[in-house]
C-alpha cells in the first residue's frame, strides 16, 4: 500500500477551506475579520479563468441486463423472499461477530447471551431450515421409499407388482387421466430441464463479460494512474494566472485604485461642483434677462409716448367727424351720441415711465461675467477626475516594485511546484501502473484454467441434467409406445408387444426416479442452502449498501480500531472515513482526495500561508499610500465670483412694479374690438359722408394697433418672462450661493483631512482584490481536488464489477439452476405415480379377470 500513501500525501497539497480566512498577520483573530466584513461587504473580484482539468475518460460501465433470463432471476428472488421475508440482521451480524473476535469457542456458546443469538439466527434462518429439512427428508426417504417399492413389487407383488390387471368399466377414463397427468408432469419436468440448462449455460456466457469486466477496470486503473499526474501538474501550473493578474493589477494600479478612490468620493465630489456648474449658468441667463428687460423697458417707454400722440390725434378727428350737421339728425343722432360716449376709452392704460431701469444691475453681472466660472468649475472636475493620475504617480514605487513582486511570485510558484515534486508520484504511479500490468497477466494466466473449469462445471450441470432427461426420455418414450400400441379389444394378458414395451418403459424411468432422485435432491438442497444464504446474506445487503454498514461498524474488524479503513491507510483509525463514504463520493466519480477525506488529516493552510500569502508579498501591498489634498474643486476666483453674484443687486429690482404694469393692457380697450364696434355701428348710419369717414377712423384705429400696439405687447410679453425668471433666480440667492461655497468646501475639506479613510478604504479593498485573486486559486484547488483531479470512480466500478460477476453471474445463475433443478425433483413424485398407474393399462398382463356377461362379448368369446 505505500504507492497509495504517497498518492494520498500527493493529492492533499492543494486542499484550503475557501470557508476559513487567515488570521490577519499581526495577529488579529479571524472573528474580528468577520465582524469587519460584516460592516463593510467585500468588492467584487474579478472571476479569472482557470480553464478545466484535464478529464479522464473511464470505459467501463457498471450495469448487467441479463435478458430473458432475467424472468427466472426475479422467480428465484421472489421464492427466496417467501423463504426468508425478514429483513437483514445487520444488529445480530454484528453482535455475533464482535462476540467471537478471538475465534468460535463452544464453551462461549452456552452463555445466555449467546444462547440469546443462537436462537436469533436460527429464527433467521427459519425458511432456510425448514426448506433443508424437507429436502434432507426428501434425500433420505428416496432410496428407503424406492427399495421398499422393489421389495414390495418383486416379492411379495404388490405396490402394482401383480400382473393382473382388473376390468372396470371406467378403466378407459383412468387411463386418459393418467396419460394426460403424466404428460403434462412430463412438461413442467421439462421445463425445469430448460431453466437449469439455461442458468447452467448463463455461467458459461457471461465468461466473456468478465474478462471485459476485468480489461475495462484495469484499463480505467491505468488512466486513473497516468491521468493524475497530470493533472496535478495542470494544478500547479494555473498559479501563474493568478500571478499574472495580480502583477497586472500592480502595473495598472493607477487606474484600478484611482478609479476606486474616485468612485468613493464621486457621490460627494460632483453634487457640489454640478450645482456651481448650474449657478455659472443661472449668471449667464440672468444677464439675457436683464437685457431682456432693459430694452423691452425702452421700447415700452419709447412706444408709449407714440401711441399717446397717435390716440389723442384719432380720438380729436373723430370728435370733429361727430360734430358734422349730419349727426343732428333724429335718426342719426343716437348712433353718434353712443360713438361720442365712448371717445374717452382711445387711452393708454400702461405707463413704464416711471420704472426704474436694470442698467446698474446688468453692469455688475456683466462685470461678474467676465470672469469664466464655468472654466473654473470644469478644472475642478479635471482636477478630480486626474485621481488615478495622482494615485499613479504616487505608487511608482509600487510599481519601481514589480520586478521584486515578480520574483516573490515566482519563488511562491517555484514553492508550489517543489512541494507537488516532494512525493515520488510519478515513480509510485509507474509501479502502481506495472503491479496492475503484472496482475492482469496473472489474472489472464488463468483464463484457461478457468475455461477449462468452467467446461467440466458445464459437463457436471449437463450431466445432472441427463439423469431427469432419461427420466422424461422414459416417460415420453413409454407415452409415445403405449399409446401408439394399445389396443382396446385386446384383453390385457394379449397385449402387443409395443404396447408392452411402453410399460416397461414407464417403469424405468420410475426405477431411474429412485436411482436418481435422492442425488439430484442432494444437490438442490446443497445449493439451496449455500446460494440461498449468499444471495440474503451478500447479494442483497451489497445491493442496498447495508453490508458496508455491517463493515463500517466501529470496531467491527479490529476491536482496537475505531475505524478500519483509515486505520489501514494511514495508521489513524480514529478518522471519520468509512467504507460506505468512500465507496459512494467514488461512484459519484468524486475526486479521491474527498473520498479518503484527507482535509482531515493535512494542514494545507499553513503551507498556503507559509507561501501564497507571505509576509514579504503582504508588506509591498501594504505599502501603498495616497494624498489626495494637491485636489483643489473650486479655486478663489470662482468662490468671490459666486459671491459677487450674490451681491450683484439682481435681488433688489421691484419685481412688482414691473409685474404690475405689464400685466395692465398697452390700451383702456381693445383697438380692434373697438374699431369693429365703430364700424357695425357706421352700418347702422344712411350710406354717405359720415358713414364713410366713421369707417376711415375705424380702419386708422386698426393701424395704429396693427403698427405701434402689437409691438409693444410682444415687448410686455418679453419683459414679463425675463422678470419672472429674475425673480426666481434671485429668490434667495444669497442662501443658494452660500449653500454651494459650503458644500464645496465640506468636499475639499474631506479630501484634505478625511479622504485617509476613504483611502485606506480603497487601498484594503483593492489588497483583498489581489489577494482574492489567490484566495480564488486555492478554492479552484480545492474544488478541483473534490470533483476533477485523481476521480475515483475505478474503485467503485471495481465493487461494481464484482457484484455483478459474484452475484448476477454465479449467484443467480446458481440459484436458477437449483431452482430449476429441484423443481424437476419435487415433480418426479407424481410423475413416479402416474407411470405406475399407467403402466398397468400398456404392460402385457399375465392373468386376467374372466366374466360371462352379455356386456363384455369378447369376454364371453373367450
């Protein structure tokens, strides 16, 4: 078992608990760790890419379909179950077994406790012994019974040994139930033959199947030990893709810590610098607006005095058109009376003189302008987002360090590859591989000494076989002969001679019955005995798995050794490793190292800490120190800029002064609406001068309104917009303006004094990334080792294997054939019996009752 031992030592280096953490290197204890990741989640590292081990690809496949012969296997199964329907004794097994360590002693036996066990099993075994005795009766009796019947028939004539044969009106019926009884026992016989044959030539077959069994496993034990190696390799050679994203990560840690500290600090950074950026555009639309308002306030100005002049010019003409003769006129006279009336309303009803104008304010934001705030802010950005410039130009010596990391890495990797070259795997496989060579050629030297045994097992079987054949042979051949020969108007004392020999042919296989029967009995019950206890006792529980629990049972095969298999591969019985365990991770094709359990046995994590996380690696990513204070978000110039905004005077216009006048109409009316009036009402006038210069007025008071009126509202319109948005800009501005200086320099303030946490925030999390890396590896390892590297399934296939050539081949093969066989056994009483009843009806008789009866007139003839 060495080359197994240093299998196990091979396997176990790779083994780490992705599930436990080192302890930090100062001593820290990990559940300080732990309550450390509780209050901040850990970043999400990079999955990297370890690709696949390489797969070994076994050929055998563990499965039996026995065929049609598989309905005999489940006739077998099902009588031995009516047989011995109890459950297996695992508990009593156990109990005898622990109980006789030493060995079997009779005087041990009479204990009670023993006595107790005794009993147990012979309750057990109650089926058993019964279906033994009848055959051990059986086997007894024959010979007995068959002597008697000689003596009986060839001394004294009796048992049908007289030959004289009395008529009875019913002899005809007798004679068809018998032949009809005989036949039919002759079938089932038969039909036994055939069962036991089949079983018997099922051993031969599944010959061939073994050897394939044998080659495939073997074959599977070969890869199994040159795949390892491999794979193991392909273990230790997946480090340097660990190693080469950790150097990248060194070499680019500029960009990946800088952009960590920059996404940190962004949440905070670019709020304050976003509403700054928004102020320096507020500056630019309020100087739009108080332009805005500055010339609609001279065109409104402007405009009025205009339209003064225009309205009173219009509303004198049409006085003096209303003082015309015609107006005098009674029917004229209310129509010119109403226009009159309505003279005084041609008035401007807005007056902007005397607003005061913007002129003061838009010189100070003009002022204010000239100063590029906006500028000022986008250099703040650029000033935050050159962070991974920072952090790279202060970790050149991270990076002056990368050849110094690199050697640490490969020293780890040359540690990595010298521990898995520590074990002479390579030499133990090589002999493993040759002890596997050299045991198959052993085995294959036996090939034909089986052969040739297995021809005289077959001899044996056929020859059995032939003692019921001749029976069944007699009894057809005697069928055949007394049928074809009986003659029913000869008297039974003139019988032919065919018709006799088919008698006497009856009557030897009744004498080969006795001669036989006793043997062949001898033989079923053997079997019986022996297969039947195999098949409950073996078959059944390994089929199930409870005979590895009979095995795995603590100090079951050593009483000094708790366990037996770990205890025999490595000397401590007290690990948790049973057989059962082993045999189920290996037929779920699990790697060997999980199977044999060896985290239980190897400290894989102070090897790991000892070289993937050492102190020296440790020391240069604990170096890394950022200063973010050369940040600057807001320079003075920006700061006196906002505040001389803040005291431009924006916020000192009378906003309602001039809301209250633009939202006064230009005009007392409407123009249109009263030219409209004035022109329905000229309608009403009889057609002439009066009525057409009323119209001319109408159409001037349009005009007016078309030329001086729209373009005054549009100016009222632009005014109204600029001041409600001056009014908004300005409302609180000074609150606003300070809020933006604060949390600018709340920001600069954590950059400069408080950033060291958020630093070393980021510093520890992009560590944890390299390291994670690693971490990331010694779980690949591990998972690998559990499912992927050195897969055991050749040793559950090997279980397999002989379940299926002990069991399903021999075992149930031999089963068959005994059950075949003592069938034929049970069947030859009544086929004793009914060939003596029927040899009387063809045997040629030597006296004959004689009657003087009208019924019988061959008789009377005689």
């Amino acid at each position: 078992m060495l080359w197994a031992r240093w299998l196990v030592l091979l396997l176990c280096w790779g083994a780490t608990s992705s599930e436990r953490q080192e302890e930090q290197r100062d001593g820290t204890p990990a559940r300080v760790l732990a309550d450390a990741r509780r209050q901040r989640s850990r970043p999400p590292v990079e999955r990297l890419n370890f690709g696949f081990v390489p797969a070994a690809v076994y050929d055998t496949h563990a499965y039996y379909e026995p065929g049609p012969i598989g309905i005999f296997f489940h006739m077998v199964h099902a009588f031995l179950y009516v047989v011995q329907p109890n459950s297996f004794p695992k508990d009593l097994i156990v109990k005898v077994v622990q109980q006789n360590m030493g060995g079997i002693k009779i005087e041990e036996w009479r204990k009670p406790d023993n006595v107790v066990l005794l009993l147990q099993w012979i309750y057990y075994e109650t089926g058993f012994i019964v279906c033994g005795t009848i055959g051990i009766v059986f086997l007894l009796f024959t010979p007995i019974i068959g002597m008697c019947f000689c003596v009986c028939r060839c001394c004294c004539d009796n048992c049908g040994g007289e030959m004289h044969q009395r008529q009875r009106k019913n002899a005809d019926c007798q004679r068809g139930f018998f032949t009809a009884s005989l036949i039919a026992t002759s079938i089932f016989i038969s039909l036994g033959i055939l069962i036991a044959y089949s079983a018997n030539h099922n051993v031969s077959n599944n010959i061939k199947y073994t050897r394939r069994f044998i080659n495939t496993n073997m074959r599977d034990l070969r890869v199994f030990a040159n795949n390892t190696p491999a794979q193991v390799e392909y273990l230790t050679a997946q480090y340097t893709t660990a190693k080469h994203k950790v150097l990248s990560d060194l070499d680019n840690i500029g960009p990946l810590l800088g952009g960590r500290i920059h996404s940190q600090l962004e949440k905070e950074v670019v709020p304050s610098l976003d509403t700054a950026l928004r102020m320096a555009g507020a500056m630019r639309e309020t100087k739009e607006a108080l332009e805005n308002v500055s010339s609609s306030l001279e065109v409104l100005q402007e405009g009025m005095g205009k339209l003064g002049v225009s309205l009173s010019g219009e509303r004198a003409s049409l006085s003096n058109t209303l003082s015309d003769p015609a107006c005098t006129n009674g029917a004229v006279s209310p129509t010119c009376n109403t226009i009159r009336s309505t003279l005084s309303q041609l008035g401007i009803n807005a007056d902007f003189s005397k607003l005061p104008d913007v002129n003061q304010a838009l010189g100070n934001v003009n002022v204010i302008l000239k100063t590029d705030l906006s500028n000022i802010v986008q250099k703040g950005y650029t000033s935050f987002n050159d962070t991974p410039k920072l952090v790279k130009e202060q970790t050149k010596n991270i990076v002056s360090a990368l050849p110094r990391v690199k050697n640490m890495l490969d020293k780890i990797s040359t540690e990595i590859t010298s521990f898995a070259k520590m074990f002479p795997v390579e030499a133990s496989l090589a002999n493993f591989t040759i002890f596997i060579n050299d045991g198959q050629k052993k085995i294959e030297a036996f090939y034909p000494q089986i052969d040739q045994m297995d021809f005289y097992r077959w001899i044996g079987c056929v020859a059995v076989l032939c003692m019921v054949v001749l029976v069944v042979a007699f009894n057809f051949l005697g069928l055949l002969c007394g049928t074809c020969g009986y003659d029913k108007q000869a008297t039974p004392t003139t019988r032919g001679c065919l018709s006799n020999t088919g008698g006497n042919l009856l009557m030897a296989g009744v004498g080969f019955s006795f001669l036989f029967g006793w043997v062949l009995m001898g033989i079923v019950t053997t079997l019986f005995v022996v297969s039947g206890n195999v098949e409950k006792l073996i078959c059944e529980p390994l089929a199930n798995r409870q005979l590895f629990q009979i095995i795995d049972t603590p100090f079951m095969v050593h009483p000094a050794k708790r366990n037996f298999l770990p205890g025999m591969l490595f000397q401590n019985p007290n690990i948790d490793l049973t057989l059962g365990s082993m045999y189920r991770e290996c037929h779920e094709n699990k790697g060997l190292y999980h199977a044999l359990q060896l985290e239980t046995m190897f400290n894989i994590n102070a090897f790991l800490n000892r070289t993937v996380y050492n102190k020296d690696l440790a020391n240069v990513f604990e170096s890394v120190q950022v200063d973010l204070r050369d940040i600057t978000l807001l320079e003075q110039a920006g700061r006196d800029n906002l505040l001389n905004f803040a005291n431009s005077g924006v916020g000192q216009i009378d906003f309602q002064s001039y809301l209250a006048e633009v939202n006064k109409g230009v005009t007392l009316v409407d123009l249109l609406s009263f030219s409209t009036n004035l022109e329905a009402q000229a309608d009403q006038l009889p057609r002439g001068a009066l009525e057409n210069a009323l119209k001319g007025h109408a159409s001037s008071i349009r005009q007016i309104h078309r030329e001086q009126v729209v373009p005054m509202e549009q100016a009222m319109s632009v005014m109204s917009q600029s001041i409600r948005q001056l009014q908004r800009t300005s409302s609180d501005l000074p609150v606003k303006v300070t809020n933006i200086l604060s949390a600018i320099d709340a920001v600069e303030y954590l950059i400069t004094h408080n950033a060291s946490h958020v630093v070393k925030q980021e510093t520890k999390a992009y560590t944890d990334t390299l390291v994670g890396y690693f971490q990331q590896y010694t779980t690949w390892v591990k998972r690998s080792l559990t499912a992927e590297v050195a897969q055991c399934k050749p040793i559950s296939n090997i279980v397999d294997s002989m379940e299926i050539v002990g069991c399903s081949f021999i075992v149930d093969s031999v089963n068959t054939f005994w059950f075949g066989l003592g069938g034929c056994c049970i069947l030859l009483i009544p086929s004793i019996i009914f060939s003596v009843k029927l040899a009387k009806y063809y045997r040629r008789m030597d006296t004959e009752d004689v009657f003087e009866d009208s019924s019988y007139p061959w008789l009377v003839a005689l």
